[in-house]
C-alpha cells in the first residue's frame, strides 16, 4: 500500500525495547530465524523497492553469521548491524569487530551502526566506518544530540544548531510537544543551567522562543501562516474561525476544528468542560456526553463530544484522555459563541498576578492588603507562607480574571466538588476539568 510512496521499506530487527520483544517484534526475532526468512523473503517478492534490514548481533560471532548468510539468501538490498546484543545498552561498548566479521561474511552493502558514543565530529564518522570496513554508517544518539555532526566543515556549537531546528520547526508547524523533546535530547548536557531549567519548565512556543531570543522570528512565522490559512480556508469550506462542519459514516454531522488545549493557557479555577457544564445546567440541557478513543500507534487521544444532539471535536489529536475532552469542549463552546475561559493577556504583555489579589476571596486570617509600596502575605497552595508586593489593587489575578469573564456570559464559576454527574457523565472538579 506504500510502495509507490516510499524509496525503501526496511524492517527493523533489533529495537531491544520491552514491548518489541514481547510482541514478538524488534531483536525478539533474532531466534526465530524461520519467521526472518518468511517475512523477508515475502517483502522482496511482494514489493518493486528495494527492501533493507536491521539487527542486533546474537551471543556468539558463529550464530550471527548464521544469522546475516541467512538474511542474505532472502534478497534484501542491504543489511545494517547495531553492535551490541540484546540484553546490552548505550553504557556498553559497541562491538566493532563483529560487525566487521558480518562484512566480511556477505557479499551486501552493511550499514554499522552503534558507535554515537564514540562519534564527536565527522570524522569520528569515517573512521567508524573504516574500523568496521563497511559501506556506510548510520546513527541515532548523536545526531539527536547535535545534527550537524554531518557536516564535512565541523560541528556548530550545539545552540546554533538548536536555533536552526527551532526555525524549521516553526516554519513547518511541528507540534510542541515533539520539538521540546528534541531540543532538550540537543541540550541533554545542560539541562541543570539557567536556559536547561527554562527549557524544562517551557509549555509553549513563546517560552522556548525567549530562551534563544527567537521570538520575533516565531511571531513573524506565525502571522505569515495565518495570512496563508485566511487564502485556505475559502478553499477548504471552513468558517471563518476554522471551524468546519462534515458528514459521518453514519450520517451524523460533526462539527471539527484544529484546536491544541494548553493547560497553561487557563486560570486555575476554570476549564472549557466546566464551563460547558455550566451552560448546560444553566439552560436546563443534559450534560455533555465524552466518547474518547486512543490511537495506540502514539498513544494519543481524541474525543468526540454530543450536546444537544449534536458532535464536536477536535481534529487534533491530544496526548491525555482529559486533553482531549478539553479540547472538544473548546470546539463546542466556539459553536455555541461561548468564552471557553481562555487567559487575555498576550506573550508580550507584563504578566498578571498568579498570587491571590485584592479581589480574592481568601480566608480572614491571610487578608491582602494592596498598593503601590505596601506587602501582601498570602498563602501558597502547598502551605508555604510568602510575603508578596502586588503592585496595583485593581489588577485581577488569574483566578478572579477567570470568574469576571463567566460571569459576563451568565455562567457562576463552579465551586469545588460540586459537579456530579450522573450515569455515564464523568465527575468533574475545579481546577482540573
């Protein structure tokens, strides 16, 4: 089915991960040269590209020799080979000498892998490559940790090199998620400084971008995309805030949207399915009802929501259960023209006070009083007494923005442990949806 999509298919025969093994997939097939031979022999027969292989090497050199002759026989175009067995680990020298006895026992390209942690620069590359005598060389660990490793002229300092993969990664909208962790595989060495511990605590974009002060770059590219998408949209039958409306299977119409839910993004006290709740208990409607499913080859999560006889989602898959459902609200709450809760201040704004303010309701023993030169001292959530200076008495902390603005859409701010709901609904609670 994606042959005509793809240069190469090559099966990977030595992940040493738990769950390849037992799934029987990855080194677990080591043993089994029998299944080897089936499924190879069936790849090359059944495909017009070029078929390759991966493997671990096996306890003796005799029985990986035994091994790669075998893989041989079956056609496959070339074959690479990780120096290290199964039961072995990055901490664990690399076997060279073994994969340069497999070279010398087939008449196939051999690709060595296994040799990051003695790779620095690309000439630790070639010298690899002539150590094990074979065709090319393949790596993982330390191209993660710095890309340009490849580069004939030398290694860039590794935060030049994660300036690079940061623009790349906005240009083409990579998700967050993924790109934190691989610039934090790029900046494995350093996540005990001051950037490593911002970089850490990042949750979005702007955050990460203020680390390499890249943050014009990320506005600039994310106003570009957006003028692109406004071109789009037309083309695409979406609304004008990216909502659009299909048919499914079952005839039933969904209404979809590209939505992403950051936590970070929300005051405390209030959560899209809270507010959704709400409104449906303030207008006498059943609850939303939740079907969410896991896409198991990412272990992600997408809901579909019903209200009122009607479908939301969002076309985004998220990586909690709870994201997910989060996120349907949202697209719901958009249809319904309802404020989904969202903080209002943007990446460039001063921050608002994240500490009870002059407008919270706190307990007559932790009282703030607020001006310009006197201290207020509150409590944290975690019981540690603090003594803070809240600049100004009108300023609304998170937790009061949040109930000012459901309160201008008619909806009273739930309080703690009060949302039951029954049957199959699920139970819901201030704070985390």
């Amino acid at each position: 089915m994606v042959e005509k999509d793809v240069a190469a298919i090559d099966v990977n025969m030595g992940c040493p991960k738990s769950f390849s093994i037992q799934g029987g997939m990855g080194a677990a097939l080591l043993t089994q040269p029998t299944k080897v031979k089936q499924i190879l022999s069936s790849l090359v027969n059944g495909v017009s590209v070029p078929v390759t292989c991966k493997i671990r090497i096996l306890p003796t050199l005799e029985e990986t020799v035994s091994l790669v002759k075998l893989i041989e026989g079956t056609g496959v175009s070339a074959l690479a080979v990780h120096g290290r067995m199964k039961e072995e680990r990055p901490r664990h020298k690399n076997h060279n000498d073994v994969i340069k006895a497999v070279v010398e026992a087939v008449n196939i390209p051999v690709i060595a892998n296994g040799g990051s942690a003695e790779i620095h620069s690309y000439e630790d590359i070639e010298k690899f490559r002539q150590e094990t005598g074979a065709s090319s060389v393949m790596l993982a660990r330390c191209a993660q940790w710095n890309p340009s490793v490849f580069r004939r002229q030398g290694m860039l300092p590794v935060e030049d090199a994660i300036r690079a993969y940061i623009r790349y990664a906005l240009l083409y909208d990579n998700p967050f998620t993924n790109s934190k962790y691989t610039i934090q595989q790029m900046f494995h060495e350093h996540l005990c400084s001051e950037k490593g511990t911002l970089l850490m605590q990042a949750q979005l974009w702007e955050e990460t971008c203020a680390i390499w002060d890249m943050t014009t770059y990320m506005e600039h590219t994310q106003r570009a995309r957006k003028e692109l998408l406004v071109k789009l949209k037309g083309k695409c039958g979406l609304e004008g805030d990216g909502v659009r409306k299909r048919r499914m299977e079952d005839g039933t119409e969904i209404t979809e949207m590209a939505f992403k839910f950051i936590r970070k993004k929300y005051p405390d006290s209030v959560s899209p399915k809270l507010i959704l709740h709400e409104y449906a208990k303030k207008n006498r409607i059943r609850p939303p009802v939740y079907h969410t499913e896991q896409k198991l080859s990412d272990r992600s999560f997408q809901s579909i929501l019903t209200f009122s006889d009607r479908k939301f989602t969002s076309i985004l898959w998220e990586k909690s259960k709870k994201y997910a459902e989060q996120a349907a609200a949202v697209v719901c709450l958009k249809d319904l023209g309802v404020d989904d809760g969202r903080k209002v201040e943007s990446a460039r704004q001063s921050p608002r006070p994240t500490k009870p303010c002059a407008n919270c309701c706190v307990s007559a023993d932790q009282k703030v009083v607020a001006n310009d030169t006197r201290t207020a001292e509150t409590s944290r959530d975690v019981g540690t007494s603090l003594v803070e200076k809240v600049d100004d008495a009108a300023a609304l902390c998170e937790n009061c923005e949040g109930k000012q603005r459901l309160s201008q859409d008619g909806i009273d701010r739930p309080s703690e442990n009060k949302l039951r709901l029954d049957g199959e609904d699920q139970i819901c609670q201030t704070g985390n949806g």
